[in-house]
C-alpha cells in the first residue's frame, strides 16, 4: 500500500491579506474582507478566482463557503469545511485539510481563510452578559472566570510554576513579536516599539504570568492562502512552497469538561506534535523560522516545548529576544509580528508569513530558510500545526 | 462565610442554569453538600458532569457525597474586570482544586483570601458553600478557603 501522507503532495501557490485595523477600524465589512483575501489570494497565484472549487476556515467563520462562491460567481463548489473549535486552534487545520481535499481530489483549487471584523461582531475578551450560563460555562463563570486570558491562565500557571520558569522568558516572547512589526508596515503595532521597561510597567491582564503585552490584541482583517497539487504550483508565478505535514486534534481527554484534562498543564500538542514530525520526516532542529501562535505568551512557551523547541530545563536561558530575532537569532521566531503585533488574523497572518519566509520576500528575511513551522493557537482544543517548505526540503 | 456581605464576587455576575445532567449537583450544594457523578458500574467519580462514563462507557451515572476538601492544582489571579460586575472589584483569586479522595478530579472556584496574599500549589482547602437566596432559582456556590484557615 502506498504511504499516506500529504508530504509534498500540495503547494501554497498564493497568499493574500486585507490591510490590518485594529478592531472595530476596518471599513469595510467582515465578509468584504474575506473577499478581498481570496482574491488577493487569487491574485497573487496568477489564478481566476472562478477556479476556486473549496473553501476551508476555522473558528466558526461567519463567511461561509457558499455565499463566498456566490458572491465570487465560482463555477463550481466541490469542498466547503469548517474545523471545529474557536480562536486560532483551527488555523494549520484548515490549510491541512484544504490539503487533504487537494491531495484526494476531491477538489484542485482549495482557499484556506480567515475573516474578523470584532468592531461588526461581538469581542473576544469581553465575559459573558447573558442572566444565565449553562454547559462548561456554569462551573466557572459564576466565579469570574469568563475570558480566554482566565480560562487558559491555570495551564501556564502550574506549567511554569512546576519547571521554574520566569516571567522574563514570556517577555521575551513578545519581546521578538514587537521586534519585528516595527520593520513589517502590514503589522498594527509598526512605529509602537515594546522594551523592556514597558512590558514590565504595563498593567496585569491575570496574575502571575499575563500582564497586558502577554495578551493578543484583537483586530479586523482578512486573510487567505490558495492551495493547489504540487504539480501544478511548478508552473505558477511563485517558487513553490510545499505542505512538508500538518496535523491536528488533541491528547487524551484534552477537552475534558470543566477544567479536568489529566494532562492539564499543556497547550494540547502533546500527540499532535509526534504526528507532525512523522510526516514531515523531520525534527525541530531542521525548522528554519518558527511561526508560534500567540494568543498569550505562555501559551507559546507551552507549544514550543510540546513540539521540542525549547526544553523547560533551559527555557529561561533560551527565551531572550536575542534568540528569537531573524537576523541572529538561533530560532527565528513571530518574524512578521506575529497576532500580538502584525494582526490578530488567528494565526492565518503566520501562515503568509510562512511562505514569505520560503519565497525569500519576507520583510525580515531569515537567510534562506528551506523549513518554517506554523503552530496554531495553543491549549484549546483541537489544535493544529503545520511544516511548509522549498523543493529543496522534499 | 455563609452571609451574602461575605461573598466572594459582587452581585451582577450570571449565575449557573441548572439543566438536568448537572442537577443533582446543584441541588446537593443548596444542601451544603459537595455530589459528584460517580459511575454505578465502575464506582470511579468524573467531573463535570457527562452523559456516559469515559472509562467503562455506562449511562447509568450515579451521583454521590465526597469530602468537602482538596489541594489547590494551580490559580490565577484575575485583574482586568470583564463583565461590568467586576469592575472595582479585582482582582480576585480563582483556584484549581483537585479532589484526591474522589478520583483526582478537579473544581473551579474562588479561594477566600486577600488581593495580595500567596497562593500555593498543594496547600490544603476546605469548601466554603455560597448561598445565592435572593436569586430566582436559587443557586450556591462552592468556595474554597485555606484549611484549618480563618
């Protein structure tokens, strides 16, 4: 029997990205933004979008499939998914199975997106306002704890508290992030640097480890990446980018209710990360660029030791910004900004900073990087990551 | 603690609907009583509440009393107030705590402390129930303070 694996079998033949506002800025309407991300993306691959046949997103999208290849007069629809789980958990998910559609041919032209207009929606960090809560809910709003920040605060706590791990390594985190949007003009934090007085001056968000650059901002955009068979990107405008693997779900019981995962502690890329590497036939010492998703920066921490980057042993001697830069540092890491300071587009920005990083356009270029690693929002759950490549790393 | 000047968080946060898999529960904190699910066919407790048990795979889950007490598995300390109720009011404390006695399993809740005071992983606590009388349907909380504790 042939090997199953989509390891090589797809390519990333375009990005695209709406400009980013902070939330409630954009002008334009959230399903406007998506639009205009297919078709950037589109756009950018050299394709007619009317060539597009999938669509495939995350975190419960409000654009959906159907009213984009309406609105898009696509000729025909032959794969529309929508991962399960909120935020960012779903972002490599989505390129995976765009991927998985691609690869089975149940469909040639597949758009993985994102869309976010919280200034048109309802916000993220705001508790709920309902009389009653019910489900999960009922446990632990009652007792103020309601937001992303508190529901995944108890992980990083107990996490770090165990390994001995300091602040300072999670400053360093969005040290970098702020780091690199100062040089990314797409980036909504570009000419608001971050140093270290700062960070520690800024108000807590949740003790003991989130003050307020810990924290994602929240944003409006759109953005989207076309994925086509390996074959045809060859002849496309671009150098190739090629999926290496991706990989998706949770370990055992991860989404236990009411705070009862048995392997709490963890951004839940335990089995994720094994399956990873299997199929990308490669281990964290091949990764050029690392792509980590911020939705906190303890969640960071968590997916980089969970996909064998960082050892808790010496995480407080490896997390400084020096480390993380893309010009010096050992692992290059958020080059873009990342979702604390180029956009909270839920990690769909890192994924186009991902293929930047390979096609060498990248406004803080690694030096010829053949393998960059996108791991999706931490400790939800299920989560997603994914390793993408040159031809030279098949 | 069992005076309404004395609770943990202000007024105004929602409250806990009661559907029918987490009833018994509900009903064992108004009686000051700490009931968890307990599967009748493998004995072994699970939280929160499930249709089946994810050992054995029975529906007939029971429910049953445990021991009021268990060691905090991690906190937080919430300070940005993110329901109107809450503003003026940070920060507080939330814990983890894990029931040794019942499985390991573990319950949210606030841990009756001051704003400033330690928090410790493995310190010993005791339940504190929180009567909600004024609410329609009533409804109490369960609490935690240091055991052996003012």
């Amino acid at each position: 029997m042939a090997e199953r694996t989509l390891r090589g079998k797809v390519a990333i033949a375009g990005i695209g990205e709406t400009i980013y506002y902070k939330h409630g800025q954009s002008p334009d309407a959230e399903f406007k933004l998506a639009l205009r991300a297919v078709l950037a993306a589109c756009a950018d691959a050299g394709i007619d979008p009317r060539e597009v046949d999938g669509f495939a997103s995350y975190g419960n999208d409000r654009s959906e499939a159907t009213r984009l290849a309406a609105a898009l007069g696509i000729r025909e629809l032959r794969f529309s998914n929508m991962h399960w789980g909120g935020g960012g958990g779903g972002v490599a998910a989505a390129v995976g199975n765009a991927a998985a559609a691609v690869h089975s041919g149940m469909a040639d032209c597949v758009i993985a997106f994102r869309s976010l207009a919280q200034g048109q929606f309802a916000r993220y960090g705001k508790g709920s306002q309902a009389a009653t809560v019910t489900g999960d809910d009922a446990f632990a709003v009652p007792y103020g704890l309601m937001s992303p920040a508190q529901r995944f605060a108890m992980k990083i706590t107990r996490f770090m508290t165990d390994h001995g791990i300091r602040h300072e390594a999670l400053r360093s985190i969005a040290l970098a992030s702020y780091h690199h949007a100062q040089t990314n003009p797409r980036a909504v934090m570009h000419g608001r640097p971050l140093d270290e007085s700062k960070y520690d001056a800024a108000r807590w968000i949740v003790e003991p480890f989130h003050r307020l650059f810990d924290c994602c901002q929240e944003n409006d955009g759109a953005g989207a990446v076309l994925v086509v068979p390996a074959e045809r990107a060859k002849d496309l405008p671009h150098k190739p980018v090629y999926l290496l693997a991706a990989a998706q779900g949770g370990h055992h019981r991860s989404a236990a209710p009411a705070h009862n995962a048995p392997d709490y502690a963890s951004a839940h890329f335990k089995t994720v990360a094994k399956n990873l590497w299997a199929m990308a036939k490669m281990g964290p010492s091949d990764v050029d660029v690392v792509q980590a998703y911020e939705n906190f920066t303890g969640g960071v921490l968590l997916s980089l030791v969970e996909h064998g980057f960082v050892e808790p042993k010496t995480a407080n001697e490896f997390l400084v910004l020096d480390n993380l830069k893309f010009d010096a540092g050992r692992m290059p890491l958020n080059t873009s900004g990342g979702n604390l300071a180029e956009c909270y587009m839920h990690g769909l920005e890192m994924v186009n900073e991902a293929v930047r990083q390979l096609r060498g356009t990248a406004c803080n270029q690694v030096r010829d990087p053949n393998v960059v690693a996108v791991l999706g929002g931490p400790m939800v759950t299920p989560v997603s990551s994914l390793i993408l490549g040159t031809e030279a790393s098949l | 603690m069992n005076d309404k000047n004395a609770r943990a968080l202000p007024a105004g946060l929602p409250a806990p609907g009661v559907e029918p898999l987490s009833a018994p529960y509900w009903a064992g904190t108004r009686a000051g009583k700490l009931v968890v699910q307990r599967c009748t066919a493998c004995g072994r407790h699970q939280w929160g509440p499930e249709w089946i048990c994810h050992r054995c795979h029975a529906f007939d889950l029971g429910w049953a009393e445990v021991a009021p007490r268990g060691r905090i598995w991690s906190w937080e300390r919430p300070h940005h107030p993110v329901h109107p109720a809450l503003t003026g009011h940070t920060p507080y404390t939330i814990v983890l705590v894990e029931l040794a006695h019942a499985d390991g399993i573990r319950m949210v809740g606030n841990l009756l402390c001051g704003p400033t005071d330690p928090v410790t992983i493995g310190a010993e606590v005791e339940a504190v129930f929180e009567p909600h009388d004024e609410a329609t349907p009533l409804y109490t909380l369960v609490q935690w303070r240091l055991a052996g504790g003012a």
